[in-house]
C-alpha cells in the first residue's frame, strides 16, 4: 500500500474499500478489495445497523443541540408573553444577566456545532463515515430542535399569523397580520405586520391547517409548525442518495454538505423555515422526473411554487427532461414537453388554489422580500457600495443605487438563467444541475437575500461532485449564513466586529477540515507537524445498483 498522502482539491470519488466493507460496516481504507473469504457470521449491534456514527461528533452536536435548546427560551426568538416562563422562578432567563446567559449559551453552541460538523467532515473525506452514519448523526443533533423556541428569527410566528388570517375572514394576500389582533399577531417581527403573505396556496393551507388545531396555544403552534414542514426534510432525505448518484456526486458528502450542515440544523429545522418544504419537493421532482415520472416530478415542483414562487426556476429544466423522452426533432420536442408541462402545472397550481381557499392576489404580494435591504444580495450590496462611494464627495439617497442596481441584477439573472436552460437542452441529469446552479444564483442575485435562501440551489448541488477546496468554502460560508442574524431574528449584517470574529471562526473551520489542529494547540503538534487525510484512489464504477437504501447508493457511487 502506497503511504498516505494529503487531500487535495480533486473531485471525491467513492473507493473500492467503501464497496467492500467488512460485515461489521466499518470499511478500511485500501486501494484495492481485499479477497471475498467465507466469514462466520457476525452479531450486528445497533451501532452496526446505524451506520456506526462516529461518538465523538455525534455527542458534540447533541451536546450543541441542547445548549441552543435551553439559551433558546431566553435569546432565540422567545414570546412576548410566555404564559410557561414569564410569571415563573424561570422568567429571569428573558431578561438582563440571564439573557446574556443565555445568548453565550447560544453562541457557545453554534460554535460547538460547526466543530461537531467539521469532525464529521473529515471522518467523510477520510471514508470512515458512510451515507447512513452521516444521517443518524445529523438525526441526532436534529432532535432537541424540534422542540426549541424559534431560533435567530421569528418568522414561524407570520406562518401562524398568516394561517390565522383565513380562519378569521381576512385575505392573508390583501392584509398583513396586524389586522387580527391577537396572540399570533403580537409575536410577529414588526417588519412583517402589515405585509401580505408572500407564500403560495398550498403553504397557506398548510398554515391554516395548523393554526386551527392550535387554537391560541401558541407555542403548540410553533411544534405542529415544525411538523409539518418535516416532511420536506424527509422527502429530501429519500431523494438525495439516487440524486447524488445520477448527478456523478458521493452519498456522504452531499448528506453531509446539505444535511447535516448547520444551515439546515440551525436555520430550517431550529428556526423552521417553509423553506424546508421546498427543499424536500424540488429534490423529489427532480429525482422522480430523473426515473421518467416526468407527470409526477413536474406536479412535485409545482406544490414547490405553491409554497414559494423561487421553485418555479425548475420547472423549464424538467421540461427539458422530459423532452429528451419524446420523438421528433429537438424543437418538436421541447415544444411538446412545454405543452404538456404546462398543463400539469395550472392542474396542479389550480387544485392547491381552490383548495386553500384563496385568490391569485399572492403575485402582486411577492416583491414584499424586496422590502428587505442588505448587502447579502450582490445587487443590493454593489448599490450599497456605490453609494458609500458617491456619499464621499456629495450628499446623495441611497435607495437609487439600489434601485439600479437590482435592475441590473435582475438582468444578469435572466441571462444566467437563459444561458444555462439553453445549454441544458439535451436535458437528462445535467439539466438537474444547471437548475440548481439557476437556483443558487436566483438568491444571490435577487434584490433580497436570507441565508435559508442558499436551500434552494444547495438542493440539487449537493448531489453533484465536489472538490475538496470546493468543500471548505461552503463551510465558510455555511458558518457565515449561520451567524449573520442575531439569535433573536434581528439582522447582524452590519456589525463589523460581529462579523469579523465568525469569519475567523469560518476560516479556521474550513482550515480545520482537511488539516486537523491548525493552531498546533494538542501536545506534541509542533513536533508531529500536519496529519494528512489518507488519498482517496479513483476507482472505475461497475455497476449502477438500484437505490435501495443511504448505504446502497453510496455504493455505487463512481
């Protein structure tokens, strides 16, 4: 065997170690099988029959989880009048020095989540940790977030309010919630007030759903909220091991980057954001439309817009899909599938819209996220840019720039846009891709952006192949989108000391994940100097086994 020597910036493939792995799950890293030799048959623990996940980061992330669990009920995005906290021994934990306890409890395990994260990472670019290791694990940190008061935003208290509206004979598309006075309405961020619902019929339904089983007991809401936003993050989990495996990409590694990251832990599960349900549909509208369900993904995709309008950028790739199935010329052939495509897609937007009972009066009410200004949005921040440059030599408002500057960004969209459909014309798995590389830059380049946003072209993205370099920005930017509102739903992007010591902590968490001990703090780390990861070997796939299962499709993998 060949010494080991350091990753490095090429694509990660699978190894043949990962498809020979001993009974006990736990595969060596080899460069070549070892021979098939008949083997007593061996007792499966538990840790077997999960993936054996790695303690160390498992226990770390769980360790994290509770920490935002209990620093949640005093510095996440807490009640104004919590009827279990505010006229109990506890209610000290809202205000002044318990507060500040609790939000270094938060930050403390934000920052202990992303180290849980990044061990996890090099037990996957090491091939110790399989696609059903990486999954129990991110399970694990999932769980205490279910259960925590909405974290670094309040926005799960507009989904209430706005599933409260219909109930109470208000159009969520015409008013905002501050025309039903109430214990939703209070909650809700005063940014959001007076704004109409800028979701789909079939999110509105849902929202009305849990708001009349909720009643007034709010923080019973905020549960069934997450509930019911659950299912996207399983049907996202179901799609992503064939995806990843049509998309060239590796099981782990996209479980772990979409995942198990803390985006997804922290922001969609903790803050629980209808993002979640978006995820989930475009992930199994594609995979389904990638099988020849080209009827089925489209309607999947579909109930994707009819929760929020930024799926729809989909919707023209699977068309190309599905015309790569059909018979004449290309031409012929795209104009048919966008026919049919279309007429699955008004059955399907129709039957969400009679059934939640509303109008198509949320169109006009999508630009209200255009309210928001920050410089998350590349438009928004060259507007933001020009203008500070401008302010020097003269006295100038800054809405303007930004004006402009969103138009121009709204154009370079529609070129991407236009540019990469047209190269995916031949459609197949790389028309998958381009919609999320559409996808990805539709939240960047439009004129708001929130850190969830990023979900959207991460969903297909991270079914493709990655290379290592690749995988260290991602974590720094993960770290930022974490961190950038505050653990109350307040924005932080213009706090520059804020900001500049987590781009330290990003920085070292993407240095940490190939070279462990970057700052030679363990004993003996100047003497022993770097330990590199061993070199994953390239190995030619055999076969394409159906998807039956995490593991079964991180095996065949190539």
């Amino acid at each position: 065997m060949k010494p080991p020597s350091p990753v490095d910036g090429s694509t990660l493939p699978d190894t043949a170690a990962e498809r020979a792995a001993a009974p006990d799950g736990a595969p060596d890293i080899l460069d070549v099988p070892p021979p098939v030799e008949a083997r007593p048959a061996v007792r499966r623990s538990w840790r077997d029959r999960f993936g054996r996940p790695a303690r160390r980061p498992l226990l770390l992330g769980l360790t994290a989880s509770l920490m935002l669990l209990i620093g949640g009920f005093g510095a996440g995005g807490v009640l104004i009048h919590d009827p279990l906290l505010t006229n109990s021994p506890l209610g000290f934990w809202r205000y002044g020095h318990g507060r500040d306890l609790a939000s270094i409890l938060m930050y403390g395990g934000v920052g202990l989540m992303v180290w849980a994260w990044i061990q996890l990472g090099r037990e996957v670019l090491a091939h110790r940790a399989r696609g059903r290791a990486v999954l129990i694990t991110a399970a694990v940190w999932m769980a205490p977030m279910l259960f925590a008061p909405p974290l670094f935003t309040r926005d799960i208290f507009s989904y209430l309010a706005q599933g409260g509206l219909p109930l109470a004979g208000f159009d969520p598309y015409a008013v905002g919630p501050e025309a039903m006075p109430g214990i939703f309405a209070d909650n809700v961020h005063y940014f959001w007030q007076d704004t109409p619902a800028p979701y789909g019929p079939l999110f509105i339904l849902i929202a009305k759903a849990v708001a009349w089983v909720t009643g007034d007991t709010i923080i019973l809401g905020v549960v069934l909220m997450r509930l019911a936003l659950l299912p996207g993050l399983l049907l996202f989990v179901w799609a992503l091991p064939e995806l990843t495996r049509r998309l060239g990409g590796r099981v782990s590694v996209a479980l772990w980057v979409a995942v198990a990251n803390p985006v997804m832990v922290i922001h969609m599960v903790g803050g629980g954001h209808n993002d979640l349900l978006v995820v989930g549909l475009l992930a199994a509208g594609a995979l389904v439309a990638l099988r020849g369900g080209h009827v089925a993904g489209i309607a999947l995709v579909t109930g994707a817009m009819a929760v929020k309008a930024s799926a729809a950028i989909a919707l023209p790739f699977l068309v190309l899909v599905w015309a790569a199935h059909m018979s004449g010329s290309q031409r012929v052939r795209i104009a048919k599938a966008i026919a049919a495509g279309g007429g699955v897609f008004v059955a399907v937007f129709a039957a969400c819209t009679l059934a939640a009972g509303v109008s198509l009066g949320w169109l006009p009410a999508l630009s209200a996220p255009s309210m928001i200004v920050n410089w998350m949005s590349l438009p928004t921040a060259v507007g933001e840019f020009t203008h500070s440059l401008v302010s020097v030599l003269v006295n100038v408002p800054k809405q303007p720039f930004i004006n402009v500057s969103r138009v121009l960004g709204g154009i370079l969209l529609v070129y991407v846009a236009v540019r990469q459909w047209w190269a995916a014309r031949d459609g197949g798995p790389d028309a998958v891709r381009r919609a999320g590389v559409v996808l990805l830059a539709t939240a960047v380049l439009s004129p708001a952006m929130l850190p969830w946003y990023v979900s959207w072209g991460m969903t297909l993205l991270a079914a493709a192949a990655w290379s290592v370099r690749a995988l260290q920005f991602a974590v720094f930017v993960s770290v930022m989108l974490t961190i950038c509102y505050y653990s109350n739903g307040e924005d932080a992007l213009y706090n520059p000391p804020y900001l500049i010591a987590w781009a330290l902590v990003a920085l070292l968490a993407a240095v940490s994940l190939v070279r462990p001990d970057p700052l030679r703090l363990s004993a003996g780390a100047w003497q022993r100097g770097r330990q590199p990861f061993p070199e994953p070997t390239t190995v030619p796939a055999t076969s394409s086994p159906a998807a039956a299962g995490v593991d079964g499709a991180e095996r065949g993998t190539s």
